[in-house]
C-alpha cells in the first residue's frame, strides 16, 4: 500500500494478517454523543443511592448472567439499585425479579436514542460483561461510548472492542471475566463520591468519537 488507510482497530488488526499495515491509520468508529449537562452531572452524586445498570440483549453472550449475579450480592439492600433495558433469552428471569424485588428494575426494550441517553443519564455504573465464545468476542460496543458520554462509569470485561476504548482506572475498569463479579462487588461497595474523577474523564474521552470531531481527521486521508 502506497497510499494510507483510515481503518478502526479490529479491521486494522485482520487486514495485517494479510498486507503490510504500517501505512494503515486507526481511526475510531463514530457515535452521535450529546454530553450530559453540568446540572444532570452533578445530580448523580447528590443522589444517596447508587444505580447500576445494564444495556443490550439479554443473552449469556452478552453478560445478562453475570450482571444478575452482581445483582444477588445487593439484593438485600436498597442503597444499591439496579437498571435492566433489553430484551432476550433472559426476558422473563428479569421481569421476575423486577416483580419481586424493589431494588430491580426492568425498563423493557429501549431503541430510541432520546430513550437510550435518558436512561444513561439516570444510572451511575454500567455493566458490559460480554462473555468470549469460540467464534465472537465483544468488537467495539456503542454502549459503552454512549455511557461515558453520560458520565457513567463502565465496568467491561476485557475483549478487543472495550478495551480500545477504556483506560483502566482511568475512564472506565477493564475485568477478567472470571473475576467480573467479585471486581464488581468491590468496587461497588465503595463510596460513589470516588468514582466522580473517573466519569469525569470518561465524559472527556466520549468526545473524540463525535461524528464533526472524527469527520476532521478522515478529511485527511480523502
């Protein structure tokens, strides 16, 4: 190749099994972030209560499993409360629990964007467990961008897509999937006022995947 090539990470890495890639450029896919406003921001550590909360299919694949187990170590309690939009193999667990416990909530299916950042924006943790198959791994996940922009702070499991998006510690936490529970219950039982550095950050970092912010670097490259 003679001539450089703006590529996400994941095709970057397959098209370098292949082809000389050190004219190849990564560059991030683009999400359409509306930031949470300073006044929302500062809602969420006014609030006693901490939310967790969970996006997407709610299959194994996707972590619904682990997200419920993070669940049991809380349920006897009200200060920590947890949120579950989607729908899937695990629907009717979840709408279960929802019905007899106060402290779960099933938000049902969500795929509006207005809908989508509403309920970004009124949870303080989001859980992205993805579970590895033989065949799939979690590549990128919007959700994850979507959150950060929120000021959520992201606990994801560690495969190709979270962890070119998170700086442990950082903006977001990077688990093993084995020890993704255990993690989480530790850091959940944390203050909350400690993790307002790391959702500030993520809120920063949310902003290099607006679409005019990434529409200028590919400018470069056509």
């Amino acid at each position: 190749m003679n001539q450089e090539l703006p590529l996400p990470q994941e095709p970057r890495n397959s098209l370098s099994k292949f082809l000389n890639c050190n004219n190849v450029v990564q560059l991030s896919h683009s999400v359409d972030v509306e930031v949470i406003s300073d006044f929302d921001f500062g809602n969420k550590f006014c609030r006693n209560d901490v939310r967790v909360g969970f996006l997407g299919r709610l299959d194994e694949s996707k972590g619904i499993k682990l997200f419920l187990d993070v669940y049991n170590s809380f349920s006897d309690t009200d200060k920590v409360r947890f949120y579950c939009a989607g729908k899937g193999a695990y629907s009717d667990k979840v709408i279960s629990l929802a019905k007899s416990n106060s402290n779960f909530n099933y938000i049902g299916f969500i795929a509006e964007r207005t809908q989508v950042k509403r309920f970004l924006s009124e949870i303080d943790f989001l859980l992205v467990p993805s579970l590895r198959s033989n065949s799939w791994e979690e590549l990128f996940g919007l959700v994850i961008i979507e959150a950060m922009s929120q000021g959520v702070v992201v606990f994801a499991t560690d495969h190709i897509g979270p962890v070119s998006i998170l700086n442990h510690e950082v903006d977001g936490y990077i688990l093993k999937e084995d020890m993704f529970v255990e993690e989480c219950c530790k850091y959940l039982v944390q203050e909350k006022g400690l993790f307002k550095p790391v959702a500030l950050e993520a809120i920063i970092a949310s902003k290099k995947y607006k679409l005019d912010v990434l529409a200028s670097e590919w400018e470069k490259y056509l």
